[in-house]
C-alpha cells in the first residue's frame, strides 16, 4: 500500500542500513558533494545508500489513498533504512522546498508516518560563514513533530571550500577530513544507542 510492509523481527545489530537524503536536487550541488565525502569517511558498520527526492510530486492530501509511486519508493526505502542522514542546504533562512515535500510524503498519511523513531543525523554546507545553522533547526523542528530521534552533539555547520575537496569528492583538507569522520563516528554511535532502546521493525 502506501509505506510497504514491514517484518515483525526486530534489527538492532550492524551492519546499519543508513539512508542518505540530499536536501538540494541540483546536480552540481554541493550538499551531494558532501554527501558522497560522508560516506566515503562513514565507519565499516555504516552501509550507505542515497535515497533520491527529486522525482516527487507536490505533496497532496487527496492522494492519500492513491500514493504515487515515487512516493511509495521513498516510504519504502526510509522504512528499509536502520537510520537516515540528511545533508542539506539552507533556502532563505530555512530547509529546500523538495526536502520538506519529501518529509511531507514520507510522513503522512496519519498512522503511517516512516521516519518514527528512525535515528537521524543533519549536516549542510554552504558557501557562507554560517553554513546552514539556521535551516537545520527548522529541519529539526519538523523532525521532532515526525517523532524522529536527532543527533544534537556534533553539531555541523560546513563552510564549503571547493577547494578542499578533489574531484572524486574526497576531502583533501585533514581537520575538515577528521571533523567529517568525527562526525560520522559519533552518528555511528548514535544509531547503536536509537536501535539497542527502541528496535526497529524491519
């Protein structure tokens, strides 16, 4: 139907399945080239695997019992996932307008919400010196409406330097390489702490 089916075992052991959302749907964005550094760094547990937003319609109540494909295909594949990574820019002080569609989506209808209780963890790049500080908190009000458990500490707010990245998209810069890793080491431990108190059902 709208989400797939779900198993009644319960998964709580790694390797993790983390579903890595890119807030931007422009091919030349630097949120993907970030995305794809990440789970270049991500630790051996950390199975990543990109789950794409940009086929999506416009969220729309009416289509609540008729869930178009690409929407099923997102519910089903964060449904699938033992965490999501979110790697996002920020648009006029808050999150891309296709980032909050597929929240929408994969949200809804009541009762079928897919991100519940799916351990997340938010960073974004940007070009300016605040790098998206303020369009993750709004991220991250949304989330916790989504009853979504968040990575609060490491806090990242990635000033992107084009050139401290190749052009295979790893970091050539070691701290910002070590903080990045740091990062992805530390949601590694979040998601074992989210899945060991509250078992997905897979």
């Amino acid at each position: 139907m709208h989400a797939g089916g779900m198993a009644d075992t319960y998964h709580h052991e790694p390797p993790y399945t983390i579903g890595v959302i890119c807030g931007s749907i422009a091919a030349s964005s630097i949120n993907r080239r970030l995305a794809k550094a990440l789970i270049a760094l991500a630790p051996e547990a950390l199975e990543c695997r990109f789950i794409e937003i940009d086929k999506l319609d416009l969220y729309d109540r009416d289509r609540d019992d008729a869930y178009p494909p690409e929407a099923v295909a997102l519910k089903e594949a964060i449904v699938g996932s033992d965490g999501i990574l979110i790697v996002t820019p920020e648009y006029n002080r808050s999150i891309p307008g296709a980032l909050k569609n597929a929240v929408d989506w994969a949200s809804r209808p009541y009762g079928q919400n897919a991100l519940s209780r799916k351990p997340v963890g938010i960073i974004g790049a940007s070009p300016g010196g605040i790098g998206t500080a303020v369009g993750q908190q709004h991220l991250k009000t949304i989330l916790s409406f989504c009853n979504a458990p968040m990575m609060n500490e490491i806090e990242a707010y990635i000033t992107f330097k084009d050139e401290e990245f190749a052009e295979d998209d790893t970091v050539t810069n070691a701290s910002t390489r070590d903080f990045l890793q740091t990062f992805m080491e530390t949601y590694d431990d979040f998601v074992r702490r989210v899945l060991t108190v509250i078992p997905q059902q897979r």
